[in-house]
C-alpha cells in the first residue's frame, strides 16, 4: 500500500525500508591471544565482542576495598584493591558503603574496608571509578544491594510497558530492583524466579564478605559474551555456537541457572574439516570495523572517525551511478546510508556522542522523513540508543549508553596481551 508521504505531491520516489527482527546466531571462539564472541544476523555481522581470557578487573566486578586515604578538598577516597590496583571513590554517593571492617569514625577513614563495584575503566591517568552502590545483574532484573526502591530502565520506559513492577518484586531482603528492558518479554514465574536467585546470591555474598580480607574479589562480571546472551531479546537467538568445551560448559551452566527455555540453542561445535570461524566469517567481520570507510550498495560511502569527545559519520555519494545528483539521489542514499550507520554504530559498540553527517536535502519533509527512519534502525539496538535531533547545519545528533569497551579498545587490549 503507498503511504500517505509517497502520495504527497505526486512524488513515488520515497520507498519504505521496513525493519524486521531477525533471527541471530552467536558464534564464540578463539581469536588471537583472546575469545571473539560475533552475532550474526541473516549471515551479517550485528555484534562484536573481543575479550582476554583472564581480563583482571573488568567493570562490574565487586571487591573489598582498603581505603588508602581521603582527600577532602576534592572529595574522594582511593582505594587500595590489591595486587597494586588503585581506584577513585567519590565520597558523596547516595548508597550508603558496606563496611567489612570499619574504624572508630563514623565517616570513611584510612584503613576502612569496604565493599566497592568497578563502574568505570582506568583511563590514562585516570584510576577505576568504583561505587559503592553494588549491583547484580540476571537476564530480566538487576539486584542492587542495600536498596529499597524499584526502577524500571530507560528503554522500558520509552516502550512504556504498563506493568505494575511494585505488586510483582518485594524489596524487604534489603535488595532493590532495576527492571531490564528484556523484562517486557518474561514471564511473572520467569521474573520471580530471577528475582529468588538474585537476592540469594546477594545475601550469600554480603555475608560471606565480612570474613574476607580486602583484596578479594566478592563478584565478577563474567566473560562479556553471557551478556550478549542476557541482553539479546527473548526469541531473537536461534543458535549458540562454541568449538570450545570449556566455553560450551560455561555457557550451559548459565543457561541452566538463568535461561533454561534456550538450553536447547546451544551447540558444541565439531567439524574438523570447517573450522567455526570460516563457516561464519568472523574475521572479516573484525576487519569490516577496523575501515574507517565503509561501502554502501548504491556506490555511496560512510567515513566514521572516533575522537575522544565524539564519533562522526560522514555520508557521501561516491561512486553512485545515478544520472543526475538530485533530491531523490539524496534521499535515497541518506536512507541507505542511516540503515548501516546503525548497523555499524551497534557493530563497533560505539558509545556517547555521536555526529551524522548526511547529505543536504533542501525539502523539510525528506528530512522528517530520514529522521523518522533513522529512529527506527536505531529501536532495533539492545542498548538506548537516542536520536536527539537534527542541527540547523543539518548534522543528526545521536547518544548511546556506553555498556563496555569500543571494538577498537578491546582490540588494543588483545594487542598488548599479544605482545607480552
């Protein structure tokens, strides 16, 4: 059926690029000194995860910290977590800090222990940014320790789900909840039993951690491909696949615990004759995010630069072979151009502010229209992903929640593994 906007003033130039949810596959192996975790989406690459086997401290893990000392003019603590790793702690947090061993002073002192979660990475100078609001993350739930409030995520917000979260969770065993997006898709049972294990776990680790010295890890994050399994959308994967045994009874030990229903998705691969990384091309994907300049089919390309404020996006005609360089030329490789920019955007995990340059269109509704499109590709994205609006230079403005490293810094990680 033509839509209205195809109608309007006679022009059928503006064609519909329907989005539909397809069903993916996770292909984890190894890669260089470290696991590449790729998802695949009608053979094309959605998702890239780079990973040390052994990372260390990773964002997310949970340690008892010692306070080395406090520095009151800028307000903060560092915290000494062992093995010589330093983190900042800002001392106006709204939680209140999980003591292990506590001094005479009712403020935070030198010497204090702590329980303390890694928010942010070491960068340059920078230490770990640690909090002490300590957070437990299932597939629907995120249990937050010490809390009695229920929060619902910003993307579930946006969808605005209806549900009423307070009638369904309790928060008397002294843990909070952060609703997940994916919980849209659960089950009441499915969310209770979450919720169950969640403040077991929790329970357990606080107290077993008032008979644990500082230094010592309470939680760790896990490897980064189970949260590609817990992020992804109830139905939208068809298969996990590993050629490592060791992985495939790591990741059935989680599906047990967390997401029985998709036990039977998960496959040990074998093929001697094939190995895993050449039936699904995860080294061209990882060389696909390295280009600056990617392709589009109509000939036109994008150039995507990362700076330390921003990433940009430039959109350009190229090598297309149209006639003439009119409005529908335009029109037509901004569409094209938006679909891979958010494509490459959830491909690279790009994070923070991102700039689109598209090519100019003089006419007001061509711009709507790229802008209604570019929302769309950008819904399909597992993380918030926000279009903000389009600038009177005409450049789109674009933010995503940063989850986990670039591409490009796991790729540097892996390299200075590689050269020890």
């Amino acid at each position: 059926m033509r839509t209205s906007e195809q109608k309007r003033n006679g022009n059928w130039y503006l064609w519909k690029v329907w989005v539909k949810t397809l069903s993916s596959k996770l292909v984890i192996t190894s890669y260089h000194e470290g696991l590449a975790s790729v998802t695949f989406s009608d053979r094309h690459p959605v998702d890239i995860c780079l990973e040390q086997p052994e990372a260390g401290y990773q964002v997310g893990d949970i340690y008892i910290g010692r306070v080395q000392n406090v520095v009151k003019n800028i307000r903060c603590a560092f915290l000494d977590l062992g093995n010589g790793v330093t983190g900042y702690y800002a001392l106006d947090q709204r939680m209140a800090p999980f003591y292990t061993k506590k001094g005479a002073s009712q403020n935070i002192q030198q010497g204090d222990e702590l329980l303390v979660q890694i928010k942010k990475d070491a960068v340059k100078t920078k230490a770990l940014a640690l909090s002490a609001e300590l957070t437990v993350s299932g597939r629907y739930l995120v249990a937050v320790i010490g809390s009695r409030q229920i929060s619902v995520s910003s993307k579930l917000k946006a969808i605005g789900d209806g549900v009423n979260w307070h009638s369904l969770l309790s928060v008397d065993e002294g843990v909070g909840w952060i609703v997940r997006t994916n919980a849209q898709e659960a089950t009441g049972e499915q969310i209770l039993r979450e919720a169950e294990y969640l403040q077991e776990y929790c329970r357990k680790l606080t107290d077993t951690a008032i008979h644990r010295v500082w230094g010592t890890c309470m939680h760790s994050t896990g490897a980064e491909y189970l949260d590609l399994i817990k992020g992804a959308r109830s139905g939208e994967l068809e298969e996990i696949l590993t050629d490592s045994d060791t992985i495939y009874e790591k990741v059935k030990s989680y599906l047990k615990g967390f997401q029985p229903e998709d036990l039977d998705k998960l496959t040990f691969y074998q093929d001697k004759l094939q190995p895993l990384y050449k039936k699904y091309p995860v080294e061209t994907a990882i060389d696909e995010v390295q280009r600056e300049r990617i392709w589009l089919k109509s000939g036109g390309y994008l150039v995507i630069q990362m700076t330390e404020a921003l990433t940009s996006i430039d959109v350009n005609t190229g090598k297309y072979d149209g006639k003439k360089q009119s409005e529908e030329t335009f029109l037509k490789i901004n569409l094209e151009a938006a679909k891979e920019a958010a494509r490459q955007i959830r491909l690279r995990n790009l994070a923070g502010i991102i700039i689109i340059d598209f090519i100019n269109m003089k006419k007001e509704e061509n711009n709507e229209y790229l802008l209604s499109e570019m929302r769309k590709f950008l819904k399909q994205d597992p993380v918030l992903t926000v279009l903000v609006d389009m600038t009177p230079l005409g450049l789109v403005e674009i933010t995503r929640k940063r989850t986990r490293k670039t591409v490009a810094e796991q790729m540097k990680a892996l390299e200075k593994v590689s050269e020890k």
